[in-house]
C-alpha cells in the first residue's frame, strides 16, 4: 500500500487502500482512517433514512417543495456529504475544494459511486474542481457555463477546543484545512455569483459571517442555515 505523507507535522498521510483511498494517522488521536464513500454506510443510510426534501439543507437550497432541482456550486465541498444529499434529490451540483488530500479523497470517491450501478445516476450529477473559492469562485463559474441558482457555504467555524470530546473524524479534518478565516470573502465572492441566494452551514450559536446580514435562518438541533436571497426560486 503506497502512503504519501500530507502532513507530516500531524503524522498524516494519503494511503491507497482495497476500498479506496484514504488519509490516515494515529488512531489514538485521529481514529479510524478517514475515506469519502457515497456507496455504503452513513451516505447509503442517509440517502434512504435521511428524511428527503425534509432536510434542512435540501430546505436551505431550495429543494424542499415542488420537485424543484436548482443548480448548486458547493464552494467548500469538504468530504461531499452535503452535496451527496442534493445531488440525490435531482440537484445539478458543482463541488469546490481547495485542500488537496481532501479532493483527492473527493475525487476518488466520486470515482467509485460511478461505477455503481445503484448510484452512478446520482453521482453524474456531481463534478468536482480543485479550487479556492474564495480566490478562484468567479473563474471556476465562469468556465462552467451559466452562473449557478444557489452558492452552498460551509465555512470551518474556529474552534480552539483539543479536547476528547472533540471528535477524531473531525479534528483530523481541522488539521489538514485549518480553520476559514476568509470566509467574509468567500461569502462576498458567493453572492456575486449566485443568481438566487447564498446558503450558508454554521455552528446553531455561531455569530453569522461577517458582513450582509442574512435575510432568513432555518435552525436545526445544531447547527443553522443564514439565506442570503437575491431572489425566489421558482
């Protein structure tokens, strides 16, 4: 098995596995290696027990009513979970990610829900780019056609705690991002290029980004959606 370290400092690394590729490091402070699956487990779980167009986010983008499937850009596509849930409900979806192990997670997990023959219809409807929104957003939209209906943001909220009760799937991923401290940009870079509205992840108690202040929330368990509407979907 080839293992390419990404972060030594962390004691990190990309690790070709039988089921994929992976990033991996001590298990007693990281767990088990972290690997994008849109086949089984909690994606399989979710595509069929996750409520549908009930979810906050498919309510958030747009998708909650109406057989409605606006297209999406995910600029901080992360792991793809989010942009999973969308592009299962019919939404064309454009995935950013500007941490490279982590699109190359992405990317080789789109990969393998293309050759599966119960999602690769969804996972067409997912194409991922190795960019930085913040920097790159208005280039990327450009060269993909039409501006995208709706921006989904989810910005790495600064969180200090290193504590146990943060979780190791987690803190893996804050070690190799870091923490979005230019989300006021990204947001302004959002809003001039969605043609609907921006929808932006945050923490339930977090301030929103700084900036516009957004003109509705949707607010789950634990964390919110700040919409940012330049006009309705219909």
């Amino acid at each position: 098995m080839a293992w390419v370290p990404v972060q030594p400092e962390h004691g990190l690394a990309l690790l070709e596995t039988p089921a994929g590729l992976a990033i991996a490091g001590d298990p007693r402070s990281y767990g088990n290696p972290l690997q994008v699956d849109f086949i089984g487990g909690k994606a399989a779980h979710r595509r069929r027990f996750g409520g549908g167009r009930g979810q906050l986010v498919a309510k958030a983008c747009g998708l909650g009513k109406g057989g409605m499937a606006p297209s999406i850009v995910d600029a901080t596509a992360g792991l793809g979970r989010d942009a999973f849930v969308l592009a299962t409900l019919g939404a064309e979806v454009l995935l950013l990610e500007r941490v490279p192990a982590i699109f190359a997670l992405l990317e080789d997990g789109l990969r393998r829900a293309r050759q599966d023959e119960d999602i690769a219809m969804i996972a067409a409807r997912m194409q991922a780019v190795h960019a930085d929104a913040g920097c790159d957003l208005a280039n990327v939209v450009a060269q993909s056609g039409a501006p995208p209906q709706v921006v989904h943001l989810d910005p790495m909220f600064p969180h200090r705690d290193k504590s146990a009760l943060v979780k190791k799937e987690m803190r893996l991923f804050r070690d190799l991002a870091g923490d979005d401290s230019d989300a006021p940009r990204l947001l302004e870079a959002a809003l001039d290029v969605a043609s609907h509205r921006v929808v932006v992840k945050r923490p339930r108690k977090a301030p929103p980004i700084e900036g516009p202040k957004p003109g509705h929330v949707l607010e789950g368990k634990t964390s919110r959606y700040d919409l940012y509407v330049h006009r309705a979907l219909k």
